[in-house]
C-alpha cells in the first residue's frame, strides 16, 4: 500500500525564511539541504506526499530550474495546494501530479469507511463532512496559531521537526488524540 504524507511552508528559495520562522539553521543553504534529507528519510519512491502551500518562493523565470532541481531529488509523487507564495515558476513544473487551491483524499486507514481529509493552505473553522468526521489539513501559519479544535491540523515544516507527516499514523494519532467537535457546522442543529 502507498503511503500518504502531508507537509506544507518549505519555503525552498526563501533566502530570508531561516530567520522570518525561526529555523535552526545557520544558513539557507543548510535548511534545503536538511529539508531534503528529511524529506527521503521518510517518503520512498512511490509514495504520495499533498504539499499544503508555499513549496518555494519565487520571483521570475529564472526560478524554473531551481524549482525543478530541488523536486527533482524528492522521493515520492507529489500534489501541490497552492499557498500565497506559489507563483507560475512552482505550479507549471513538470514534477506535480496535481496543482490545485484545495482538495480531498479518502484513505484507508482500515475501518470499515474511508477517511475524508481536506487540503487547504489556509486554516479553516468549517470544512467539508466535518459533522461526519473529516479532517481538516492546513499550512500558512508556521506553527503560530494556536491549534483549533477539531479534528484539524497544521501540517507545516514548523510545527512538524520540518519533516513530512505520514497520514496513517502519525496524523492518525494526532487526530485520535482528540476529540471531534461540530465547530461552527450548519448541520449540528441549530
């Protein structure tokens, strides 16, 4: 079975991201390096990875190549939500499976059902199927919101020791370690 993972605010080419989130690196050099080294780590050729937002900052052309060389030596296949830093030199490399502003999964997790899980850069209070128990998965923050309730979470580089999460287990547990709540859902009853 492939696995799923799920990571969002690399950052790759943000010269000043080192600094602007706090990242334990000397240099910017030393953050992609190391930001590579975990993601192969833990994702294998075949697996699946939704990057939630902001792969790479970039300005112009010149960023296509650059791009394309750091996709290029990240295992797994790839789906690209993009974020408020995703520019034409990210979405039209030739490396993304899909290039979309949101999207569901359903995953096995081995239950009887399936579970639906929601991609988008951007924190949400509503989702979609929250009231059945959908995940909400979200980047953009770095880390600095506090954790909603709910079954969602910020699956960005830094609040996840800047490695990709896999979704059957370490997303999984999160999520079993807390409770669903029905939020602001137009379907619980009011």
């Amino acid at each position: 079975m492939t696995d799923i993972f799920t990571t969002a605010d690399t950052h790759f080419l943000h010269n000043q991201i080192v600094a602007l989130s706090s990242r334990p690196f000397d240099s910017y050099d030393e953050m992609e390096e190391t930001l590579i080294a975990n993601w192969n780590a833990v994702v294998k050729p075949g697996d699946l990875v939704v990057h939630v937002g902001d792969f790479a900052l970039t300005w112009n052309k010149k960023c296509y190549d650059k791009v394309d060389a750091i996709l290029a030596q990240l295992n797994g296949n790839y789906f690209l939500l993009t974020g408020n830093h995703v520019r034409k030199a990210v979405t039209k490399s030739k490396h993304w499976s899909l290039v979309t502003p949101y999207h569901e999964l359903k995953v096995d997790m081995g239950g009887i059902h399936k579970q639906r899980i929601c991609f988008f850069h951007y924190s949400q209070r509503v989702w979609n199927q929250m009231h059945r128990g959908a995940w909400m998965l979200f980047g953009h923050s770095h880390g600095n919101l506090p954790q909603p309730p709910g079954w969602t979470k910020d699956v960005g580089v830094d609040d996840n020791n800047l490695t990709p999460l896999n979704v059957r287990t370490e997303v999984k547990a999160f999520m079993d370690s807390r409770p669903m709540t029905a939020g602001e859902d137009h379907h619980d009853g009011k």
